[in-house]
C-alpha cells in the first residue's frame, strides 16, 4: 500500500526518475506559492475595490435589498418573489407561504400573519408577495375558527412561525432566530398577545388592534400599533390607550392613518400602511439601520393624523432632540386669554382661545436643520364635540386635525403630528375652523432628529 505525502498530497516516489520529477513538481508548487504571496502583500488587485469590506458585512449580516428612499418604501421591494399554498395536512386554515426566490443572500427573517373575527386571507393576500418582496417569508392563514379572539389567534401564529420554520420546504431559508407577527383588528390583538407569550420575537405589529387578553405593560417585544383616524370599530383613543400601556423600555410606535376606517388593510394595498410597517420589521427582525430614519422621527406624514414612538429605535441610531415651548410664553401667540384655573398644565398657564373661526395659537420654533419634525400639542377640550383645526407651518396649511373631546378641562391629552421644517426660526400656527374655536392649549413638543 501507497503511502500519501501529508503536505502535496502525491504518492511518494519509487525510481530516480521519479524522485526528480517528483523535486521538480514540487519546487514548481513552492515558486507559485512565492509568486502569490509577494502578489498578496503588492495590494488587492483592481476588481476588489469594488468589493464590500467583510468587517462592514459582518456588522450587519441580516441586512438585504438596496438602500431604501423616501420614494421606495411606499412600493414593493426588489426581491423576487414566489408562493406555495400549505398541504393540507400543515394545520393550518387556508395557509399561503411567500418568500424571496434569491439564495444568494443567506437566509430570511420569517413573519405570521392572521386576519380578523370571520375574516379571510384573501382580503390581506397582497400584503404577502409585498412583505416578501423586501426580503422575509411571510406565512398568512386563517383562523382555526373564524370567530377566534385575539387568545387563539395569538396562538395560532405561534404555531404558524413554528410551522414554517421548522416543517416548512422553504424552512431552510429562514433563520428561526428573527421572526415575528402581524394582524388585523381580532388578528392584530393576536400578534400582541403572541409578542407577550413570545419574548423573543423581534417584532410585533398590530393593525386597528382588538386587545382583550393581553397586559400591555408587561410587553417586552418592540410592537407597532396602527389606527385608522375614522375606525368606529377600534377607535383610535382604544389603540392609543394600548400603546400607552406599553413600558417606555420597550420599543413602540402609534400610527395614526388620515381618514381611515377599519378595514384600511383590506382587498386594496395600503402604501401609506406599508411605508410604516416595512420599516419597522427592517430595523427589528433584520436590525437594518437604514430603515430608522423614516420613524425616527418620522420622515414622510402624508396621509399619517398621528404618529408617536421611542427613539433611538436602535442603539447607535439618531437620537432626537425635543423641546418644550409653552403657550403662554412669548414669542408664542394667543388670540384669548391665559388662564390658570384649570389645574394639570405645565408651566404658569394655558391658552384659553377666543370661541371664534381664526382665534389661532401660534408658535416660534427653531430648527438646527431643515427636515421633519414631530409636532406634541398638549390640549384640554371639557366638551363633547370635537373642536377641527387647520395647522400651517411658515405660512401654508400643511394638516387638518380635530381635537376631541378630553372628558373636562383638567384633563390634558397630546395630539401628535409630523411636519416639515426649515432650518432657523419657523412658524406654526393652528387656527380654528369652526366658531367653537380652539381646544385650551397648554404647550407644543417638537422633535427634531
């Protein structure tokens, strides 16, 4: 038997003759070994500049697709996609399976989502090609019943990133360590009461949110909550007491959709929707800091009547400055009074509008650099009726809201919104709209990155 030559890997040799050609192989293999080593400590050779350095890679190794704009997220993504629906014997009602086709790119963050009380897939079937498209497996079903609460629901999802990313046939493209949930209304308490049996999900996100069973402030899964502003069903003031439950340590944003009633997910894609939810499974499940920049604060308010959130989303990420600047403080305006007898308002007063159409409240508000802020006005309204407004910033009318009523005067609730600042010293000022004139005004946040 052949003994083989540890280092060449060649059959040592017999005759003469093949000790010298056996030398000659091998001082050929050290002179190549000479020749690309001094190769090596010349430089990387004209092709590697274009080359990603690995450190940068491995900074973040779960980030996927290019660098996104302000233009696209409010599309799909660029990743290819494809679709199984889930045999029958998966368990699962109505279950349909999207994912990237790309195995180019290591593997993907997986999300389950379910619908509402008697809701079906097929309402919400766009949001999976969409979702996937931006570089996840997404895995939306149907309730084991339609008319499971948000419990069962909750549940079910659990199941269902259990399912995909243990038995699924595209299982082996999914990191099991970077999952998490989505639903609507019935659905959207679900994915809230998975997050709180599931610490370990990244992310959660609760679309018009129906909570029955979940303690919110025990949350520790960073989790979105979206309202439509003309919901009846789940109202915006029961979405925004949720959100609020929420511990400041975790992680948490409130969006609030300009006219939208309950089904704003539903039959017809949302871009407005999915410009905010995107981003939030991109920072959380993939931990891609290039999604920050669009909630924190938020860049883009069209068609958003509120927004709240913690920042930084992510440690490293922009941190952002707010200040306070109080009503009955000049340079701010009042068109009224300013008055101090009604008690939990900060500073030495509160505007106290004239009941009149243009009795406005107006602010001075300085900005370090031009781009998007977020507007905090903390206000009173003792009665019934909502009081609308028209807000303008440097002279042009950029948002209408209505402040409802808060319960009586001493009761102080904050109307968030984004805005578009100038750098220096910018103008804003709410003017009322109907004769009922303003809410009382205690004073105005505003948060600049």
């Amino acid at each position: 038997m052949r003994r083989s030559e540890a280092r060449t890997g060649r059959t040592a040799p017999r005759t003469a003759r093949q000790v010298l050609r056996w030398l000659a192989s091998l001082l050929a293999s050290l002179l190549g070994l000479v020749l690309l080593t001094a190769l090596a400590g010349a430089g990387p050779a004209p092709a590697a500049e274009h080359r990603r350095d690995p450190a940068v890679i491995a900074d973040n190794p779960y980030q996927r697709g290019p660098d996104p704009t302000r233009e696209s997220i409010t599309k799909p993504g660029t990743f290819a996609t494809a679709s199984m629906t889930l045999p029958a014997d998966a368990g699962f009602r109505k279950g349909v399976v999207y994912y990237p086709t790309d195995t180019g790119q290591g593997t993907f963050g997986a999300i389950a989502f379910v619908p509402g009380y008697n809701g079906s897939w097929a309402a919400l079937e766009w949001t999976g090609p969409w979702l996937a498209s931006y570089g996840f497996v997404v895995m939306g079903f149907e309730a084991t019943d339609p008319t499971d609460g948000d419990t069962p629901r909750g549940t079910q999802l659990l199941a269902a990133l259990d399912y995909v990313t243990q038995r699924s046939a595209v299982r082996d493209r999914i990191d099991p360590h970077r999952t998490a949930v989505v639903g609507h209304s019935m659905g959207g308490g679900g994915a809230l009461s998975a997050a709180s049996k599931r610490p370990s999900l990244k992310a959660a996100v609760g679309l018009a949110p129906a909570v029955f069973s979940t303690d919110m402030t025990t949350m520790r899964v960073p989790s979105m909550l979206m309202a439509g502003q003309r919901d009846t069903t789940v109202t915006p003031s029961y979405t925004k007491n949720f959100y609020r439950q929420i511990p400041a340590s975790t992680e948490k944003a409130y969006v609030e959709l300009t006219g939208a009633g309950h089904g704003f997910p539903s039959w017809t894609p949302n871009p407005v929707m999915m410009s905010k939810v995107v981003p939030w499974f991109k920072i959380f499940v993939d931990n891609d800091d290039r999604y920050s920049t669009f909630l924190c604060p938020l860049m883009d308010s069209t068609g958003i009547s509120g927004y709240q959130s913690t920042c930084p989303l992510l440690p490293g990420g922009p941190t952002p400055t707010t200040n306070r600047y109080e009503a009955e403080s000049a340079p701010a305006v009042c068109t009224g009074t300013i008055d101090s007898n009604h008690t939990g308002y900060t500073g030495t007063g509160f505007c106290n509008g004239d009941s009149a159409v243009g009795a406005q409240a107006e602010f001075s508000v300085d900005a370090a650099t031009a781009g998007t802020a977020t507007l905090a006005l903390r206000f009173a309204n003792g009665t019934t009726t909502a009081r609308p407004t028209s807000v303008a910033v440097n002279g042009s009318t950029v948002q209408t809201p209505s402040f409802e009523g808060t319960g009586a005067w001493s009761t102080w609730a904050t109307k968030t919104l984004t805005v578009a600042l100038k750098a220096g010293t910018n103008t804003i000022r709410f003017d009322p709209t109907s004769p009922a004139g303003l809410p009382n005004i205690d004073h105005l946040d505003v948060t600049t990155a």
